[in-house]
C-alpha cells in the first residue's frame, strides 16, 4: 500500500477530456490475469485499485456508462472517455456504484501503485513472470487474509450502504 503522503492522485484519459482525483489510498490493488480482463484490456491482465467511489473526485468531463458483460454474468458498469474511449473505472454488480475499480495505469502516477495481491494467475500469460514477496493465488482470493485492517475497516463501514444497494436491486 502506498504511503497516504503520495495523495491524492490525479488522472485522466489520453485526451484529457476526463481528469479524477483520487483523494486518499484505495482499499486494495488486484492485478488481475484472468482471460476475461485480458481479452477486456487488450493486454495480459487488468490493474485496478479499488476505492470508495466517494473518494474520487470528478474534475473535468462526464464519463459516459457503458453496460459490459463480466465473467460473473453479473455485468459491470464502465466508465468511458465519451471521445477517447479510454476505459477509466468499472463498478461491478456486487458493490455497485459504491465502489470504484479505477485502471491505473489512467492515473498520471501510476508507479505509485503497485499490486497488492496477483489473482486469477492459473490463467495468466506464461511468459508473465510475478515478482517476489508480492501475493499471487490461482483464482479469487479471502479479503480477511490479505486486506490491511485499515481496508477492512473501511470495507465494514461500507456494508450497510451496499447491503441497501442490493436490496434495491432484488426489490426492482
């Protein structure tokens, strides 16, 4: 986990019609090699930080929601540069609009963050080698094994908000 010294962090999309700011350190960074997000982002795998969506503050631009289909088939909501196309963030059904997946290689620094834990690697490119000392598991893995406590904690506070969310989906 970065130092929260580094934030925030700002962002965009390659023709700067969208600019976000990251105001403190996301929950978690997964890099994942699943064959969905390979064939999604066209590389060997998907580098996304998750933060409360709160925590992201829109600068410049509207992203426009683009419904995708997800390896879930629960789907997810992906927000698009209306001009470049740049994928900048997702919200997966779970959490939904309450928690970002921001791409960061979208941020202007995105060296800063690292991955936290390598999943989905039973699936990953064979010429993709995974550093040392950094966690990697072959598909998902146990939030309450990896997550800091400080994650966890802002993870917990979450749950009424998102267990409302859900219930409003189940209640059309």
């Amino acid at each position: 986990m970065p130092a929260p010294d580094v934030f925030p962090l700002e962002g965009g999309c390659d023709c700067r019609y969208i600019r976000y700011r990251m105001n403190t350190p996301p929950l978690f960074v997964n890099c994942c090699h699943c064959r969905w997000c390979q064939r999604e982002s066209g590389a060997s795998f998907a580098l996304n930080a998750m933060i409360e969506a709160d925590r992201v503050l829109l600068l410049a631009g509207q992203p426009e929601i683009v419904d995708t289909p997800s390896a879930s088939g629960a789907g997810q909501k992906m927000a698009r540069c209306p001009h470049c196309r740049i994928a900048l963030w997702s919200n997966y059904a779970g959490a939904g609009p309450l928690v970002r997946f921001v791409r960061v290689g979208t941020l202007d620094q995105p060296d800063l963050l690292p991955p936290d834990i390598h999943i989905f690697t039973q699936s990953k490119q064979p010429w993709v080698v995974l550093p040392e000392g950094t966690p990697s598991v072959p598909e998902y893995y146990d939030l309450e094994r990896y997550w800091p406590a400080a994650s966890l904690a802002r993870r917990q506070a979450m749950l009424p908000a998102i267990k409302a969310y859900q219930a409003s989906l189940r209640d059309g």
